[in-house]
C-alpha cells in the first residue's frame, strides 16, 4: 500500500451535519414570514381578478339591455313582470296596467335578456310567450331541474354565499326610490319622502328634500311616471326617451349580496319579485343588513336582511364599494363615500340636475 494511501485510510472520517433545533425553527420562521408577506398580495391578485369579473358580467348586462332595446322600440327590458287576470278585464300583462296577481310570474329583465346573453337556447325552452299567463313561472316551477338551473354570469365571485344558489348578485335600480322596511326602523326613507314644506319646483308641487319628485312606496307602480330610476318590478314600460338626465348620468345594474337581501335569499333569479328587479339608492352602498332573514322585523337589529330600508341597496364584497352599469354602457365602480346627493342623482333618471360626478 502506498504511502498516500495509507495516509488517506488514517483520516478520520467526517460525518455530515444536519440542522440543529434552533436552525430548523429559524428556517421555519423565515418561511412563515414569507407566506404572511405573499399572502395579502394574492389575496388582492384574486380580489381585482374577481371584480374585473364582475365588471365585465355588467358590461355584457349593458350589451343585451341595449340590443333588447334596439329590437323593442327603445324601451327597456321590464325589470319584473306579471300577469293579471279577471274576468272583467281579462288577460293583461303589468306593463299593460290593470290589477296585481303577484303569483303569475313572467320574469325579471334577466330572464327576458336571455337571448341578447347567448342564451337564446334556455329561453326558447321557457318557451316564453306574452300571451300565456304565468310562462316563466310555469317553466322553473315545473320540476326540480329546472328550478336549479343557474346562469353562468349570474353570481358575482367576490360574494362566498352558497355556491349552489340560484340567485343572482345583480339588480336593476329603482333610483331613490321610497322602500318602507315595514319593521319600524327606516333611517333612509327621508330622502325620498315629500318636502314638509311640500316644495314646489317648476311651477310643480310634491318634490322631496333632494330636488326630486317624491316617489310611490316600493316602486309598486304600474305607470313608469311613478318610479324613479330605471327597473321595477311592476314591468313599467321605460324607454330611453324618459331618461332625460343622459345614460351616461343614469344607474341601471348594480350589485347586491344575496345573503343581505330576504328577496334574494329566495334563490330564482328568474322570479319577478325575488330581488334582482328592485334596489333603491336611498340605501347607502354597502350598508350593513347581513343579519338573516329569520331575524324578521326586530328593531333592535337594525342591519336585519327582512328591513327592506336597508336591504334593498347595492351591496358588494369589493373593498370599499360596488360596481355599477350606467345606462351608456359603461362600468363604473362608485365608492361607498359618495356625496349621498349625488348619489342619488345618479339613481334618478330624470331629476333635471347636475350630479357633479365625473
């Protein structure tokens, strides 16, 4: 054996050295640091993803409200409609005037925008027809498949209520429009309410404090004259004509979250009277009223899903405030802190007043 390898044999072995318990922790530590600093950051990457979705469902809501509105002679898809049958007046449509069947359902504006959605197949299976009392309701109530049917942009992913839902996150507005909570706490209905002093503006009596006509309780008017803003459940028949204050000054779609709203807790997106025909501005955006709808009216909890004064406005997940369809089509995100004024403004179509908004 030469010399080199014995010398070689007589070292000593050097073992490998592992992590003692205190490097471990640190390591462990400097990845915890790591993930708490990454983590805000894809939450606010999933968040703008989940709101640029948003958006671009309202941008498409705004496509189809034009398009229905281009084949029906300017005027807008109704925001709900029902029949209304007696044997002195016959078959007539809400939109048509007449008396109030709330049971005979014809569907909200989502419903009759199907076919300007890519949805023209699920619409001809509604086979909807003006003619047929009860169409849309007749269909989704028929069996349990048709009741789950869900519209592929009908949820807003920001909003984690119950996946499975029918419902839909968005809703056409009434404008400051007057909605009695019916539950002895309506800290909103002042803005939309008669002038005490019953103001006279024009040469015509019955404005409100804002500058506005005072407005029919929960937009349950069948004459378009009586509602405000642009949608109502009543199938009032209103044409771009009547919005006088411009489209691009004018709300027609914001967002609501289901779980806040005990209309739209009743999961039918399809259903004229289930929330998405129906928000006021009166309501500050995003004003609390998640406590559910087995609350009821208890005046204690004033954030109560069932206070319709304070359920029925736009609510959303985004931070800070909600995302909106102006009647030109265009998205704008309005910020929970805007002049409550111009707020309203931007509700009413035809106030006859600068908003001040950009």
């Amino acid at each position: 054996m030469s010399l080199s390898v014995l010398r070689m044999a007589q070292w000593p072995r050097r073992l490998a050295r592992g992590f003692t318990l205190i490097e471990l922790l640190v390591v462990i530590a400097i990845i915890a640091i790591l993930i708490g600093l990454l983590l805000p950051a894809v939450q606010k990457v999933r968040e703008a993803a989940a709101r640029a979705r948003c958006q671009n469902h309202l941008k498409q809501f705004g496509l189809a409200i034009h398009s229905y509105a281009d084949v029906n002679r300017t005027i807008l898809p109704p925001g709900g409609l029902y029949c209304y049958n007696s044997t002195a007046n016959g078959y007539r449509l809400s939109s048509e005037g007449g008396g109030q069947d709330w049971g005979s359902d014809q569907g909200t504006w989502l419903v009759h925008t199907l076919p300007y959605m890519e949805q023209g197949p699920l619409f001809a299976q509604i086979n909807y027809r003006d003619t047929v009392p009860n169409t849309v309701g007749a269909f989704f109530n028929a069996n349990p498949t048709n009741r789950a049917i869900k519209l592929p942009y009908g949820r807003c992913p920001s909003d984690d209520y119950n996946p499975d839902s029918t419902a839909s996150n968005y809703v056409g507005s009434l404008g400051p429009q007057c909605v009695g909570g019916g539950c002895g706490f309506d800290p909103n209905q002042q803005w939309c309410a008669p002038d005490p002093n019953n103001a006279v503006i024009n040469g015509v009596p019955g404005y409100n404090l804002m500058g506005y006509r005072a407005s029919p309780d929960h937009g349950n008017d069948l004459n378009a004259q009586g509602i405000r803003g642009t949608f109502a459940r009543t199938g009032a028949k209103i044409s771009f004509a009547m919005i006088t204050d411009g489209l691009s000054n004018t709300i027609f779609i914001g967002e609501n979250l289901i779980g806040s709203n005990d209309h739209l807790l009743s999961q039918a997106w399809w259903h004229f009277n289930a929330g998405n025909s129906h928000a006021s501005t009166i309501v500050p955006i995003n004003q609390r009223s998640d406590h559910p709808d087995t609350y009821g009216c208890v005046t204690s909890i004033p954030s109560s899903a069932r206070n319709w004064n304070v359920s029925w406005g736009f609510k959303s997940k985004h931070s800070g405030g909600a995302n909106f369809l102006m009647g030109d089509g265009t998205v704008r995100f309005i910020p929970q802190t805007i002049d409550h004024r111009t707020y309203q403004l931007l509700g009413c179509r035809n106030d006859g007043q600068a908003t001040g908004a950009n």
